[in-house]
C-alpha cells in the first residue's frame, strides 16, 4: 500500500509541476513577445513607451507599456509572481519525492562516487543555492552592462556545474539537478529582483515619487535571461525519460549545447516579434547543435571492443532469429536474470518498486528478446540501467550483451 500511494503521490506532483510549468512559460513567452512587438502611438500618452492591438478569442485588445509607472496607481492590479513560485515549489517536491528520498536508486551512481543519501542529498540542495549566488554574483559586477558577455559567463559556469554533477551522482541525477539549479535561477529571479523592484515602484507611486527607471531596466534584463532559460529547462527536465542524453559519457556536453540550441531558437523568435525578421540561419545552428547532441550520445565509448561483424550481419537479416540463435543467448539469460528481473519482473523483488518499470519485464527468454531494444538503449548504448549500476552489472557483461545485439 505505501508503494502505491508513494505512486500516485508522485504522479499527482508531477501533474502539478507540469501545469505550473505551462501556466509560468506560457506568461513569460508572450510578455517577452508582447513587449518586444509593441509599436510607437500614433497619438503619443505621456509615460507611454509603446502600444500593441491584439485579437484572440472573439475580441480585440489594447496594450500599453508605461516605461516606468503611469502617473497614478490603477485601482486593480494584476501580479505575475505564483506561476514561478508554483513550479519551483512542486518541481522540488517532486525532486525530493524522488531523487532524495530514492537517492540509492535514482541520485548516487558508486561508480561515480560512493555517496550516501544524505551527502548526495547535500551536495544537491547546495548546489541549486549555489547556481543562483554565482549567478546574482554576476549579473552585479560589471558585466551587468553587456548581457552577451553576462550569458557567456552563466554558459560557462552552467557547463562547469554540470560537469561536476555528472562526476558525483547518476545520469539522471546530474541532468536533473542542472536542470533545478537553473530552474532555481530563474524563480530567484523573480522573488529576488523582479517582484521587489515592482513593489518599490507601487510603494513609490503610492507615496507621490517618481520611481527610478533602474528598477525596472533591471526586472526586465532579469525576466529576458528567464525567456532565454526555459528551452533549455524543458529539455533537461525531460531528459530523465531519454537515456541517450542522460546516461551517456558527455551528458554535460549535451547539457551545454542544449544551452546554446535554446539561446539560438529563442533568439529566433525574439528577433522575429520585435523586427519581423526571419533569422533563418538560427535553425541551420540549431540544427547543427542537435546533430552534435545526436553524435555525442551515440558515442559513449563503454565497450573495450566491437562484436563480431558476423553476429551483427545475422542481426540485421533476421534479429528475433539471430537473437534466439545466438551463442551468447545463454549467458545474456543469466545476466538479465540475475542483474534485471529483481525490478522487471511479474512480481517484482526489489524494496519499493510495485510492478516492473514500463511495463518491461525481462524474466523469460520470450520476454527478453521482444525487449531487446530497449536493453540496447538502457544497458549498451547507454548506462541508464541498472539505475546507479545498484545490482553491479559488470563492464564484462554489458559487452556480451553488446555482442548478442550485435553493436558495434
């Protein structure tokens, strides 16, 4: 019963975290585009910097942008803040529903380093505080004027954080928790800068001041770096399904040129809502980046050395066939058996785990060849599983598994 309630749980969380998620880049998408598309008043209002006339739903709409503040504080005012505090706050419950409290499974890979739950737990929290006082730290020094050389140096450190966590936890682990130091970033955006500033702006409206254009220079250079951050979110977020790019040797690389393919898409569409333009050659680099994320995950470089060619040409004739007839097949059976079935069983065996991880059993020979694909993705191409290698499934094995494949 706590298995299945610890189920549901997470998944009700998940839910959660993704309609949090939409609602928070859903507003911060068309603010960035509704402010980069507004045009000069024909008849100019002081205070105003631009107006936007829009259509959707059966009726028209008419926006201004005051620069700073209009000159009186409007009666009703509508707060942008619970969207980001809502996906932060469910997007680490579910961190810790799964990653902290199933350290053991999904955060510590003893291959990488032999942490225990609550030192790996440790270093996880710390590092999403980490990310946003670097982050904070530079966007204050001097290179708060260019925001080319500002993001440059966030890329940098990213790709560095990111190399470090892939060197202390899991695939997953490492991919998720750039991921949430990112995500972190960006709601301490909003409730470290961008909130206070707009509520000095009303205090100041209220009070009869006139409020500094600083503060709001300041949200807005915030609230761009956000826009710039949310691909790249996405990406990581979903990783966790997907082990050729979490469960490769260059999962921080991939976590880096994932930064640069998002930047690129976005500045696409940016450019397209304020100009009109089309920067066509943004996908060509996008392109290009993703091919690079596709060549690194396929080359993680696990195996000692290649199959036999003929076993991999019988494969590719007739794979259930070959796969059945193969000289390995027996000992690809004790393996499986002894390394897998504990959690892909009917039944499984393993503490915590209710029924077999997608589905996926791995118990009879039948069993194991109509899911040979997904051993091929999980435990050769990539080492997604065993997760955390927690059942020791040995170099020496993931080759024979190789060779009964046919991967070379």
């Amino acid at each position: 019963m706590g298995t299945y309630l610890t189920e549901w749980l997470q998944f009700a969380v998940r839910w959660l975290h993704v309609v949090t998620a939409i609602a928070w880049i859903g507003s911060s998408f068309y603010f960035i585009a509704l402010d980069l598309g507004l045009r000069k008043q024909r008849e100019p209002v002081p205070g105003v910097g631009g107006e936007a006339w829009q259509v959707h739903g059966g009726g028209f709409y008419h926006v201004q942008k005051y620069m700073v503040a209009p000159a009186h504080m409007p009666e009703e005012l509508t707060w942008f803040k619970w969207e980001s505090y809502a996906t932060w706050l469910s997007g680490f419950a579910l961190l810790f529903l799964v990653y902290y409290l199933g350290a053991e499974l999904y955060l510590i890979d003893p291959e990488r380093a032999d942490l225990a739950p609550w030192s790996a737990t440790a270093i996880g929290i710390a590092g999403l505080a980490l990310g946003w006082i670097v982050y904070d730290f530079l966007c204050k020094s001097p290179l708060k004027s260019n925001d080319t050389a500002l993001l440059a140096a966030l890329f940098v450190y990213v790709v560095l954080a990111s190399y470090i966590f892939s060197q202390l936890f899991s695939g997953r682990g490492a991919m998720l928790h750039t991921g949430a130091m990112i995500a972190t970033i960006m709601t301490a955006n909003v409730l470290m800068i961008i909130m206070p500033n707009q509520r000095i702006v009303v205090a100041d409206l209220k009070a009869g001041r006139t409020p500094e254009a600083r503060l709001g220079a300041e949200a807005k250079q915030r609230s761009l770096h956000n826009n710039y951050l949310t691909l790249p979110v996405v990406f990581l977020m979903l990783s966790n399904h997907y082990p050729l790019a979490f469960a490769t040797e260059w999962n921080w690389a991939i976590a880096g040129l994932v930064l640069l393919m998002g930047a690129v898409i976005r500045h696409y569409f940016n450019t397209f809502h304020k100009t009109h333009r089309k920067l066509w050659w943004c996908w060509v680099v996008a392109g290009v980046l993703f091919a690079a994320v596709i060549t690194l995950s396929g080359s993680p470089g696990w195996r000692a050395e290649a199959p036999v060619e003929g076993a991999a040409r019988e494969w590719r004739k007739d794979p259930e066939v070959a796969l059945a007839a193969s000289p390995q097949f027996e000992e690809v059976q004790g393996i499986l058996q002894s390394r897998c079935s504990m959690c892909h069983g009917r039944e499984p065996l393993w503490p915590g785990i209710g029924h077999a991880p997608k589905a996926v059993y791995l118990e009879t020979a039948d069993d194991m060849i109509f899911h040979a694909s997904q051993i091929a993705t999980q435990a050769v191409r990539s080492h997604a599983m065993p997760p955390g290698n927690v059942t020791g499934l040995e170099p020496a094995e993931r080759e024979v598994l190789a060779q009964w494949l046919g991967i070379g």
